[in-house]
C-alpha cells in the first residue's frame, strides 16, 4: 500500500495554497488609496520602520498606525465578501 508522505504536501493543498496566495494579491491590488503599498510593506523582510514607511508613502508617520488598520480592516471584509459572496 502507498502511504503518502506527510511532509510532503498533496497536489490538492499545493493548487489550493496557490488559489488562496491569488486571491489574497489580486484583493490587495484591489484596495483604495495607499492601502495596497502598505499592505504589501507590512509582509517585507525585513519590515520597513514607520519613518521609512512614511517617507516611501508620503504621509505623516502618526497616520500610518490608523492607515494600517483601516487597510486591513477593509482587506478582511474584501476576502469575506469573496469567500461568502
């Protein structure tokens, strides 16, 4: 009998993980505003300081924090509306 590899991930989970890492991109484009450089700067390695993130986007560095938020919010009910149309 074929046991499949645990470590080794199924065609199935890699075709989904894909789907999901799309979807994700395409929602982020999608967003108003600076909210996709934001978003995007938030998952570089290293993560840019809020000085280097204000100069980049041009905005003061007391808004980036609130910026922040209201960009994930409306990310999270982006994939919802798209999980759950």
């Amino acid at each position: 009998m074929c046991t499949p590899d645990p470590l080794v991930p199924s065609a199935e989970d890699v075709f989904l993980a894909e789907h999901r890492r799309r979807v994700v991109r395409e929602t982020v484009a999608a967003l108003p505003g600076r909210c996709p450089q934001l978003v995007a700067a938030l998952v570089e390695d290293p993560p840019p300081t809020y000085r280097e993130l204000a100069a980049r986007l041009g905005m003061p560095r007391g808004s980036i924090g609130p910026t922040r938020s209201r960009c994930l919010a409306c990310l999270r009910q982006l994939l919802l509306a798209e999980r759950y149309p």
